[in-house]
C-alpha cells in the first residue's frame, strides 16, 4: 500500500471536499492566493505545532465538474491557497485527538455571486465516495453536525471514518464570506475526536487572515 495513497484518502475526508482541488492543483507562481495562517500563529491553538513547518501552495480554480474528480473550466480571477501545518516533533505525526494534523485553505474570487456559484456546485460532489487504498472500496463514514458562527455562510462536521484499518476522527468546517471561502480540518487516527472548540478558533484565525 501506498502512504502517499492513504494519506490523500484521509486528507479527503479531514477536510472540505473544497479543499481537494487546492490539495492536488500543481503550484502555480501567476497565480498567488490568498494569504493563510502562519505556523506561528496556528500555533497558539495547537501549541505541538510550535517551530513546525508549513508549505503554503497557490492554484487557480476550476468551476465544478458534472462527475466526481473531473473539474470544469477555470474561474476567472480564482485563486486558492493550501496548507497542512507538521510539527517538528516527529512523535506527532501519530496524529492523536490532542495533538491532531491540521489543513486549512482559503479562496477568493472575483466577487461574492462566483463564491456561491463556486460553493453550492461544489457541495454536491461531498457526495463522491473515497475509496480504501487496500480494498478498493468506498470507505463508510459517520457525519456529526458541528455547529457554529462565522461569516454569511457555514457548515462544518465531524467525521468518522477507517481507512486501511486506520480509525480517523476529524472536524472540517467551511465558511463563505463575502468573495473569500475559507476551510480548516483537524483530524486524529487515535479513534478519538480532536477539540471542536480549536477547530472552530482556527476556521476563524483562517477567514480573518485571508480578508
């Protein structure tokens, strides 16, 4: 089995499937986005990322495909911005419910009427399935609603899932405000469910840095 494999299939069910596009997009220099949290500041939340690491990656967007993992034209004055935050501590990278990974992204568009094109076709492919690098089969999932504020629109959950017999529990949550589209996601692979509260402050931390 590949862990690069079973890595991808585990950071598509941390985060947004907003996010994916911006996961998987080359880096493209032409088109810088907007700003995300520095691991500094990500820090204060999570303190086990103090003096980690973080490689931000820009991409232009592409409107929603009409199938799963099939994008459609790019969005004109789109731009994305990924990351994933490790820590220097490599003991961490067991990912547990107290010391989880965490991804964030943000987007922007040219104005807030392409945010919502861009966020109400993107939401039906939540409904693609992940597939189990072992087995080749869907992965089934358990989804808890979150509930929070921020910005004009939002929707965040908690997710169970067993990937390779890798049991993950995260939190994803994602916000529109205005033209910008921000998510975060942290997830553990201890079977146990990481801080909503944390995940809640760094979907915050992660809106307010990108407006």
């Amino acid at each position: 089995m590949s862990s690069r494999r079973l890595t991808r299939a585990l950071v598509a069910l941390a985060v947004p499937v907003l996010t994916v596009s911006a996961l998987s997009a080359p880096a493209n220099a032409a088109a810088k986005g907007p700003a995300v949290p520095s691991v500094a500041k990500v820090a204060k939340i999570y303190p086990h990322l103090a003096g980690g690491t973080s490689e931000p990656t820009s991409s232009k967007l592409n409107w929603p495909g009409k199938k799963c993992n099939k994008p459609g034209k790019v969005i004109k004055g789109a731009k994305a911005t990924f990351t994933s935050y490790v820590s220097a501590d490599p003991a961490d990278y067991a990912a547990t419910a107290a010391k989880p990974m965490t991804y964030v992204s943000a987007m922007k568009f040219r104005n807030a009427k392409d945010a919502i094109k861009y966020l109400h076709g993107t939401s039906k492919g939540a409904k693609c399935p992940v597939k189990d690098p072992t087995t080749g089969g869907n992965v089934k999932v358990k989804m808890k609603k979150i509930k929070f504020r921020l910005g004009d629109e939002r929707w965040g959950y908690t997710i169970t899932a067993s990937i390779a017999g890798q049991k993950s529990v995260s939190h994803s949550l994602l916000v529109r405000d205005g033209k910008y589209i921000v998510s975060a996601g942290a997830m553990s692979l201890d079977g146990k469910a990481p801080n909503t509260k944390k995940a809640i402050k760094l979907t915050a931390l992660v809106l307010k840095t990108a407006s």
